[in-house]
C-alpha cells in the first residue's frame, strides 16, 4: 500500500509559473500629453499575439497592472496597459475636464501604435466604448469588451443608470464636473463591486480612482454606432458581471450581438472584472479564449 501512495504522490508535479517583468514608461509625442504605459513581459519566449488593455472613466492603467497584467505575462502573453490624458500617471490632468473622446481615441490610437503588430485589444466600460469606436480604423487580431458600454454609448444606459440608482449617477456626475471631487469610497464599494470583495481591498481601490473629463461624458451619451466586429472580420468577445449593477447582462448581451461576438456572464462579480473578486478567474477565461481561436 505504501508503495502505491508512492507511486500516485510521484504522478504530481508541482508546476511554477515563471516570474513576469513589469515596465513603466512614458509614450512621449509632441502634440499631446505623454501617456503612461505599463508592460508585463514573460520570463520566456512570448506566444500569440500582445494585448492592449485600455480602462474607462475614473480609471488608469493600474486598474490592470494589480492583477491581469502578470498574470497573463506568467502565462506567456505579452501585455500591456495605456492611461489615457489626465488619468494614472499620464500627463494632461490639468486640462481634463476639456479632454473630448477624439481626445481619448486619439491616444488610443498613439498606445495601439507601439506594438510592432496588430493587437488583440481589450476595453473596459467607456474604454470599450473607445476600443469598439476603432473597429475599422486600426488592425486588430481580436476585440474583447469588459462590462463595456453598448455600441450607442451612454444614450441608453445613462438615464437608466439616473433612474434605478439614482446616488451612483449624482456622484459620478460630480466626480467630473466638481473640482478636486473624486468619486466616494462608499458609492463606489456598493455600485462597482461584489460584496464578496473584502472591504479593505475594495476601498484601496475607489480611493485610487481619479476625475473624470464631463465633456467625454457628455459626448458619450450621443449615439455613434461603430462598424461591427464582425463586419470589421475581427474576433470578438463580450465579458460581463452576474452582479454589475451599472453595466446589465442584457446590455451586454445586446453588445455581443451587434458585434456578432461570443458571449460570457462571470458569476458573483460586479463592473470592475479586472479587480473584484474572481478577477484572476477572468483573466483565465480572456486567455482561454485567445488560444482557442488562435489569436
């Protein structure tokens, strides 16, 4: 017997990941504001195409760095983060609340630039709103939205949003339109996050969140419809919460089928996807689907 437990103890393997380097610096330009770029690299030979990951409203590219960054650079995927004007450590927060979302698409379209090959690029909430917006502009290996705003913006989800949590839309409209105002630790704990989340955690990472440009918010209430991934012959992928209470599993939904993308709703997590509770889960699931569809 003893030598049976032996025998099955020596058929498992423990397997350790290798370690992944991340980098910080700045894309410098002369027309604009430098932006951060934060990098993570494999310890070893990188496979399949890099990733660009670009955040939404009140975000930067930490939001990433925490979490997704490493992980898929552990798992040999090159990978990175932009923090668009004026958030993160990117220049132009001096000038923010005058930042338009040609603004941001144009300082997408300088992060989507530094790879040598085209990306697969992945947006979150209003930067999914950016990533669909440059379906057909830019070549892409794949699109994956994270609890993304729908292909019409703001139109539909904003006054929603107004109607049925009526203390969330009052403070992120003075978290951009008030100086200095950033979004309350409290709201932001019970709107963007599970409640599986511990709280500590949960507060660290509202009290991170920056202002927000109320011209971009304004704009991206107006309905721009993009070209469809699927017109554009990009793959795409459609992520959501269970629990997000300001991006619905129907609103996704809907923005899978415009696209003619795949589809996945995540169990007990809420908006922020690439922090809650679970995140590193997601952050399998994103790398799953890459590989199947060989991207």
């Amino acid at each position: 017997m003893q030598d049976a437990h032996a025998r099955d103890r020596r058929r498992f393997t423990v397997v350790t990941e290798p370690r992944a380097r991340v980098s910080r610096r700045m894309i410098e330009r002369r027309d604009g504001p430098a932006l951060e770029w934060v990098e993570a690299e494999p310890a070893g030979e990188p496979r399949g195409a890099p990733l660009l990951f670009v955040h939404g409203a009140f975000g930067g590219a930490w939001m990433f760095e925490e979490i997704f960054l490493p992980h898929l650079a552990r798992r040999g995927r090159r990978a990175a983060a932009v923090s668009l004007r004026g958030h993160g450590r990117s220049q132009g927060g001096g000038d923010l609340r005058n930042a338009s979302l040609s603004d941001y698409l144009a300082d997408l379209k300088l992060a989507l630039a530094q790879w040598r090959e085209p990306p697969v690029l992945v947006g979150h909430s209003l930067g999914g709103l950016l990533a669909q917006r440059v379906l057909g502009h830019v070549p892409l290996r794949g699109l994956v939205l994270m609890a993304s705003l729908p292909p019409e913006g703001l139109g539909l989800v904003g006054p929603r949003i107004a109607m049925t949590d009526a203390g969330f839309w009052v403070e992120a409209l003075a978290g951009s339109l008030l100086p200095g105002r950033e979004p309350a630790v409290a709201l932001a704990r019970h709107w963007l996050f599970s409640e599986g989340l511990p709280l500590e955690r949960a507060q660290n990472y509202a009290a991170r969140m920056s202002a927000e440009s109320p011209m971009a918010l304004a704009e991206a209430h107006w309905p721009s419809l993009p070209l469809s991934a699927a017109f554009a012959g990009v793959p795409a992928l459609v992520l959501g919460g269970a629990d997000d209470r300001m991006i619905w599993p129907a609103t996704t939904w809907r923005t899978a089928l415009y696209h003619g993308a795949e589809h996945r709703t995540v169990p007990g997590i809420a908006h922020f996807l690439q922090l809650d509770l679970g995140s590193e889960g997601v952050a399998r699931l994103l790398l799953d689907w890459l590989e199947i569809r060989g991207a």
